[in-house]
C-alpha cells in the first residue's frame, strides 16, 4: 500500500476527486464530514477471462457520519472517540455493494481495489494517551491491500505459493487535504467547483 497526494487536479476535476465531489454537492454532505471512493478494477487484464463489458469498473463512495464516538475502554471505564464514523470505516463495515463482493468472492478473485481517494487523509487509529484503543482506517485498507494481494486469487492458483504477496494489486490511497485545514479547504475547493459547473 502506498499514499499519494492528489497535486495536479482541481478538486471534482479529474478522476480521482469527482464522484466526491458530486456526492458533496447533489447529497447535502456539509465540509466537516469526510467523503472516501473507492474504485475496483478487474484483477486480470486478460479479457478472455475478464471481460470489461461483464465486469465494468466499479466506483464506490462512502461519507463518515460526522457524529463522534465513545467508547470505554479499560478496566476504569475511561473513555475515548473511535474511528467508527470515519468514511473508510462506514464503507468497510457497512457499504452493501462491498458486502456482496466479498459474499460471492468476486472480490478478490474477479476485482481488486486499486486505488482510494479520501479527501482527508486516512488516520492512524484511536489513541488515548500511549494506549491504542482501536485500529485507524489506514490499517484496515492496509488489510484489504495484503488480502488482495495474495497470489491464490490469481488465475492460476499462485502456483507453488499461493499465500505468497504479488507485486501487482497494491492499493494506492490519495489525498487532497491537510488535516488540521480540511474544513476550510473543502469549502473552498466546493465553492469553486460550484463556479465551474455555472
């Protein structure tokens, strides 16, 4: 898995931006909340055993909820927010379409996730103090790059080492916006993209 930022596309321009940026306009998502895509493609290129026509590029998009969670944690009940309204979150757990991929193996067999766009960069997990209360939203794409990547899914089996990590089918996760800045810079990237579609 390697991160990316988005440099040379105006925000709802290009390929990676604009079905979150069409999501923010025409679905009411204020710029406090995150938007994520994720985009499948077909595992192998050969359209004798993949047919673009059959299996289309898939272009997915979550939002984060924009509603804090608590959870306790320890044995004093101490309490600390969690990743759970996070949009990479939402998608993992909860996106239907995803569900039924991996239901019928279509993913990782048929699809793999090659690239996510998360306006926000992904984060590192929960923390209260040094104790990690929960794994971030880079770890779980983190687990779906390694899952993916395994050479069983392929065509042939993986040969003589089907658990062994392909080179091919690594996730690339872009941003766009800085985390401390996101809330303004979206506001401002959406004003413009406004301008643009007058």
């Amino acid at each position: 898995m390697k991160y990316e930022w988005v440099q040379n596309e105006a925000y709802g321009q290009g390929v990676y931006t604009s079905a979150a940026a069409r999501l923010r306009m025409d679905g009411g998502v204020t710029p406090g909340q995150n938007i994520a895509t994720f985009h499948f493609t077909r595992r192998e290129k050969n359209p004798h055993l993949c047919s673009p026509d059959v299996f289309p590029d898939l272009v997915l998009t979550a939002t984060s909820t924009g509603v804090g969670v608590m959870v306790e944690y320890g044995i004093y009940g101490k309490k600390a927010r969690v990743n759970n309204s996070h949009s990479e979150y939402q998608f993992f757990h909860f996106n239907e379409r995803l569900v039924e991929l991996k239901k019928t193996e279509d993913w990782p067999r048929i699809y793999v996730l090659d690239w996510v766009f998360t306006e926000r960069p992904a984060c590192g997990g929960a923390w209260a103090g040094v104790k990690r209360v929960q794994a971030g939203c880079a770890t779980l794409i983190g687990h779906y790059d390694e899952y993916q990547r395994e050479r069983r899914w392929d065509s042939d089996g993986g040969g003589d080492e089907p658990f062994g990590e392909s080179a091919e089918h690594e996730i690339t996760v872009y941003s766009m916006f800085g985390k401390d800045t996101a809330t303004a810079d979206i506001r401002t990237a959406l004003a413009e993209y406004k301008r643009t579609r007058k």
